[in-house]
C-alpha cells in the first residue's frame, strides 16, 4: 500500500539536504505567516514564494496535482455558497442569486491560502521520511510518549491497511457489494471493521511483549542524533526573515493588529 | 469534519493549538498516572492505526458514500489516549493526504478530540445499574457515537460559520447557513451511532476486553 | 568461571552448569487450565534443542514462561544460573517470535535492531557496532535503511534475527522460525541456525528443519514431555509421532533410491 509520501524523498535538493529540525521550524513558521496574511496584494507575493520553493524542491508538478484533487471538494464548496450569501457589494446577478465582491474576494483569499499552505507542507513531507521528521519533532520537544505512539502507528498502519485490502477482498469474492444502505449492510461493514480491530489489538499484545523482551523501559531512549551545518542555521534564517516579511506586509498594508482579532 | 487550511484566521487556529496543547498534556498526565503506562501504548498506538484505516472503509450513504469518524468508540476505548491519538491521526491525515490542514491540527483536535472524552465517560456509564447484556452495551455506543459526533459537528459548523473571511449578507443567511449544515450532518450522528452500536457489539462477543479501554 | 568460547560455566568440583533448568512448570490461563503441565527440562550450554508437537500443545506458552513474561502458577525456571523472575529484563536470553510483524514494531530496520542495544545503556558507538555485525551475521547489511513494512517475508525473518542477536543473547527461543518463507529463505535460515554458538531452543513444524538443525528433539502435548532424546529416534517413532499427531519426516521414511544430502555433516543419513 502505498501512503504516497515516500515516494520523492530520495531525489536531490536544497530542501532535501535541509536538517529535519530547522526545516521544520522555518516551514512551518513560514506557513502560519501565510495563514496570517489577509491583503489581498500579498498573494501574489505568496504564489510566487510558494512557487520558487516548490520548483527548487524538485518535486514533480503531478505529485502536488494530485494532492489538491481531494481537498478540492471542500474549496468547491465554499466557491459555489460564499459568493452568494457572503459580502455587501453586488457584481453580478444570476437569476434571483447575487454575487457579491467580497465573497469572491474571500474564496480567492482562501483557494490561494490553501493551495500554498498545502505546497509548502508537500515540500516540508515529502523532502524527507516521516519518520525522521517525527524524530526531529521528539527532538525538538514532543512529548516521547507521543513521539512513541506516533512511530508505532506509522510503522503498523501500513499493515492494517493490507489486512482491510484482505479481507474487503474475500468480501467481495463471498459476493458483498455495497449497494444501498441496510442494517445488513452496516452490520457487514461493522464486523470488517470490527475485525481490524480486534486483529490491532491482538497484535499490540504481541508488540508489548516483544518491547519488554527487548528492554522497553529500561533505558531512557537516545534522542536521534541530528547533524546540522551552517547552510542549515542560514536557510532558516532566510525563511524566518521571508515568514516576518509576510506579516509585516500584511501589517503595513493596511490591516493592522486588528486583523489578528478578524 | 475537518477544517482545511486557508479559512481560518490566525487567531483562532493559535487558540486551537493553545487548548490542544492544554488538553495533551492533561490527558499525558493522566496516562502517566496509571499503574503501567508503558502497557497502554502499544494498544493505544495500533489502535490509532487500526482507526485511521477503519475510517477509510466507505459506508454507502445514498447519493454518495461517507467516510466514519468513530471519534465516540475511539473515546470509548481508549480513554485518556484517546486526545493524543485523534491528534496524531489527524496529522497523518494531513500529511499523507493533504485533508484537513496543518495550521488547523489544533483546532480539528478539539473539534474530534474533545467529544472523544466525552464519549468515554458517556460509555463508562453502562456499568450502572447492574444489569449487564449485549442490548445495554449497545445502546451506550450508539448513544457514544452520536454524541460524540453530534458535537463535533457542533464546534465545525460553530467555527467554521462564524470565522469566515467576510460577513455573511444578513444575519438570516447566516442563521440559514448554521442550519443548512447541521441538518446535513444529521444522518451522520444516525449512521454513526448504528455503527458504534455494531462494533460495540461485535467486540463484546470477540474480544470483551477491548470494551474495558487500554 | 565462564569460557566465553564455548559459553560453559564450571561449577565447583567441575561440573557444568545447566542453560536451563526447568522444574515442575505448571501454567493456566484463566479459560484454559493446565496449558503447562508438570514440566521439566534441562538443557546444556551449547546444545541444539528441537520442539516438536502439535499445535496447542503448550510450544509457545512455555517459551514466554521461560522469558519471564507469563508468571507460572507452580514451578521453577533457572535460566544461565539465575532464577527467571517475572517482569524482569533478562537480555542473556532472546526470543524470536512466530510473527515478524509482531516483534518488528520500529519503522526502519536500523531502528529495530538497535532498539534492544539501546535499552541495555550502551553508548552510541557500541551500539552500531552491534547493530552492523547483528546485520553482517544476518546478510542483512544490504537493507539497514529500509522500512520495515518494505520488506519481504523472509526479510522480515532476518532481521527479527539481528534484532535479537544484537543484544549478545547466550539463549536464543526460536518459535516457528521457518514459517511463512520461501525455499530459498528457509535454507538461509537454516544456515544461520547451524552457525550459531548460542545455546538454541527450536519449536518447529518444519520437521525437516528440525533434522537438520537440532542435535536433541523434544516432543510436547497436551502441556507435557512425552518424548526427549536423540531426533533420529524419537521423529523415526512412526507410532510415538502419530499418537501425538505428528508424522514421521520424510527423509526419514525408507527410500528405494537415497537422496543427497549437502548440510550438517554429522547428521547421519540412514535411507
């Protein structure tokens, strides 16, 4: 099963050779800059940064295509009611509905927040294995036990996953098929999940005994070892200075502090 | 169920993180506090994979088919793990499919996580009265479910309404609008609740141990 | 006094102290009573010993009651000199579990072979060390950076192996190794366990495995010892083995024309 993540982080680029830690905290910060941005002069601003960053990840245009077709539905939605029951100022007039400016002018602000909140998060992901980012995460103070839990449900839910492919597969061999809604129905589907269920918690038992057999506990855990060099401190630097951009121009464009308070 | 990124003022998803972080550490305290700590992790863990998948079954809702949140069962089961897992579930949403969002990790973990407690303490409740039977224990995960779910939909239509980049024409619309969405979701707290009640069931005659939490 | 070499230990007055050493093991579950039933074995340092029976017969039980994971309801278990107490972290004895997937539980193989290493306070360096040769002894070098959940069965089986070896166990459990792998990865596996200088304990289906592998067979059921000695003996009991639901292995059956054999030399080909 593949969960789609893995699949570039071999490929060779400044943000891929970016320590986990500081690229965490540099893309992060430079995504809630864009979530604080509100002018809408700033977003183009925000596309071309996003842009850039992408195109020197050297991920390809397809993986991040394929991203947005999902969470598309919901900025759909919101495209296709917002205009209409949102703002004062009427554009345009379609039959006894009116579209407003500023609920066109709000989906715009949203799609392109959105858009290039998800980019940067594809490079933040995708440029390196999750389960080394979430390592720089428990080094950068995660809570272990949540570090723990993480790395444990990253490593079986691939295998989970194929177990539901099984089993839905000799489902449909024994001739199910989801057609309509019926309690029959239901209850099928809640005995398949069920089943996962109760085969996840089964296998736990079997993990914590293998854990304790191999010392669990014994010893507090060596943190992960990171190395960083110079590039690393500099390229956030960078990108903190990029994220303060953000925000003092949005500031300065008008907004104020009062656009923290909406 | 889950806000994307983009639509939510700063403000508010800073307040999200702010009351994720206060109820992980609360519920990591509690977890702390048990006799063996240790022994709930793996459990805790593999279920919030087994979760995560599970929510990827498709469950035919005529014209279209849903995906199950389950928050309330997950609730049920896992009891104080139940906070920190939804987070880490909703971050791997996000991460490897891009649904929900980043800047609304916190703000979606109050939204799923909150009523997962809740659900936890409402299922707690079948052991009063004595009487014990499969009927029992699936009206309480029926009503877990649907609880659970019901106020989750309550905080999303709640935030999601009332944080929009700009004003909605009348105070009617956006009345209008509140109802439109919470009616919408209400077959959700029905299918959810069903399906609660199956897998509580289901569990209880498999494996009962798992109903007694991790 | 211990040999490191040979892994004996010598008492006083020269005699060798058991590996193992198992009285009056009793064990039930709470829905299933008398899963162990009175058992006693010993085992020596070095030796290679074959568990063989059907399946509920205890195999499994026993061997997490002699990790000090299940507390026994009577009975004692000394295990390299020292009683067997439950709870306790005993990194001198290993076990390898049926299911791969239920003992890999790191998200890279690196990860997982160094978990055991880690939890014994070794220092970073030594920890690689261990990691690297449990890997060189396993052929496994080669997949170090993989993910776990990448890995092919037989994979999968190695490097449970090098998980365990890494800790430097001196009593290594084996439960079901073979199962699940293909011909090729069950004859690696083969190779390995024959290598091996740790004293091992094999349960096993595969009796073949078993032949090639072990220089002592003991065949439980019901929660007991029935049968305990030399494997060409006991698994040659056509009747013995078909009264405990088992069936005398191949190799062992007369043949009109001999097979070949090119393993363990000492293993007497009698066909």
């Amino acid at each position: 099963m593949n969960l789609g993540l893995d699949e570039y982080i071999n490929l060779d680029s400044p943000f891929h050779r970016w320590e986990a830690r500081y690229k965490l905290i540099g893309l992060i910060t430079l995504i809630f800059a864009f979530s604080f941005v509100r002018d809408l002069r700033m977003l183009l601003a925000m596309v071309s940064v996003t842009v850039a960053i992408y195109v020197i990840s050297r991920l390809p245009a397809s993986f991040v295509l394929r991203r947005l077709r999902f969470p598309s539905f919901f900025l759909l939605a919101l495209v296709l009611t917002l205009p209409f029951l949102s703002g004062q100022t009427v554009v345009l007039s379609i039959g006894p509905l009116d579209v407003h400016r500023e609920g066109l002018l709000a989906v715009l602000l949203i799609a392109i927040r959105f858009i290039s909140i998800l980019t940067i998060a594809l490079v933040l992901f995708a440029t390196t294995p999750l389960l080394t980012t979430i390592k720089a995460m428990r080094a950068l103070g995660l809570p272990s036990i949540m570090a723990d839990m993480a790395l444990l449900a990253l490593r079986y839910i691939q295998e989970i996953g194929q177990d539901l492919k099984k089993i839905q597969t000799s489902m449909r061999l024994r001739g199910f098929r989801k057609r309509r809604l019926s309690l029959y129905g239901l209850r099928t589907l809640a005995w398949l999940g069920g089943s996962i269920l109760v085969h996840s918690y089964e296998r736990s038992e079997w993990v914590y005994k293998a854990m304790i057999l191999r010392g669990y506990g014994h010893a507090p855990h060596p943190r992960a070892e990171f190395q960083s060099c110079h590039r690393d401190v500099v390229t956030l630097g960078i990108f903190l200075l990029i994220a303060a951009g953000f925000i003092t121009g949005d500031i300065l464009f008008g907004h104020g502090v009062s656009a923290l308070l909406q | 169920m889950h806000i994307p990124d983009g639509i939510l003022p700063i403000s508010v998803n800073a307040g999200g993180y702010a009351a994720t972080a206060a109820v992980t550490w609360y519920s990591i305290r509690k977890i702390k506090q048990k006799e063996n700590p240790r022994e709930g992790i793996p459990k805790a863990s593999l279920l919030t994979a087994a979760f995560f998948v599970v929510s990827w079954i498709h469950i035919p809702v005529p014209p279209t088919s849903v995906h199950l949140v389950l928050n309330g069962l997950l609730g049920a089961l896992l009891g104080y793990y139940a906070f920190p897992a939804i987070l880490i579930g909703l971050f791997f949403q996000a991460v490897m499919f891009g649904h929900g969002g980043l800047t609304t990790l916190g703000i979606n973990a109050v939204i799923m996580g909150l009523p997962a407690i809740l659900a936890y303490y409402i299922f707690r409740l079948r052991k009063l009265g004595g009487k014990d039977s499969p009927k029992k224990d699936g009206a309480f995960g029926f009503l877990a479910g649907a609880v659970a779910i019901g106020i989750s939909v309550a905080i999303f239509v709640g935030i999601l309404v009332t944080n929009l980049p700009t004003d909605f024409i009348s105070a009617e619309v956006e009345r209008a609008a509140i109802y439109t969405l919470a009616i919408a979701h209400l077959p959700l707290l029905g299918i959810e609740g069903t399906i609660t009640s199956l897998l509580v069931v289901f569990l209880r005659r498999v494996r009962p141990g798992i109903l007694d939490g991790v | 006094m211990t040999d490191k070499e040979s892994d004996i230990t010598l008492l006083a007055g020269g005699r060798v102290e058991s590996a193992l050493s198992v009285s009056g093991l009793c064990f039930s579950y709470p829905d299933r009573p008398n899963v162990l039933n009175n058992i006693t074995l010993n085992v020596m340092p070095g030796e290679r010993v074959g568990l063989i029976g059907p399946n509920g017969a205890g195999k499994t039980t026993f061997f997490l009651s002699l990790c000090g994971v299940l507390e026994p309801s009577a009975g004692e278990i000394v295990l390299l000199g020292k009683p067997v107490v439950n709870g306790d972290f005993r990194p001198d004895v290993a076990l390898v579990f049926q299911n791969p997937d239920d003992q890999l539980f790191c998200p890279s193989v690196w990860d997982d072979v160094a978990f055991g290493p880690q939890n014994t306070g070794l220092s970073k360096d030594e920890v690689e060390k261990r990691v690297r040769e449990a890997l060189a002894t396993v052929e496994g070098t080669e997949l170090a950076e993989r993910p776990v959940h990448h890995l092919s069965e037989g994979e999968k089986r190695i490097i449970s192996v090098a998980g365990v070896l890494a800790m430097h166990p001196r009593l290594i459990i084996y439960d079901e190794p073979g199962a699940n792998l293909d011909i090729r990865s069950r004859r690696r596996l083969i190779h390995l366990l024959q290598g091996s200088t740790e004293t091992i304990l094999v349960a096993s289906h595969d009796l073949e495995l078993i032949l090639e592998v072990c220089n002592r067979v003991v065949l439980m059921d019901g929660g007991g010892i029935v049968a305990d000695g030399d494997p060409h003996t006991i698994m040659g009991n056509a009747e013995l083995m078909e009264a405990h639901g088992q069936e005398k292995p191949h190799s062992l059956l007369p043949h009109q024309v001999p097979h070949q054999y090119f393993c363990h030399p000492t293993i007497a080909r009698n066909v």
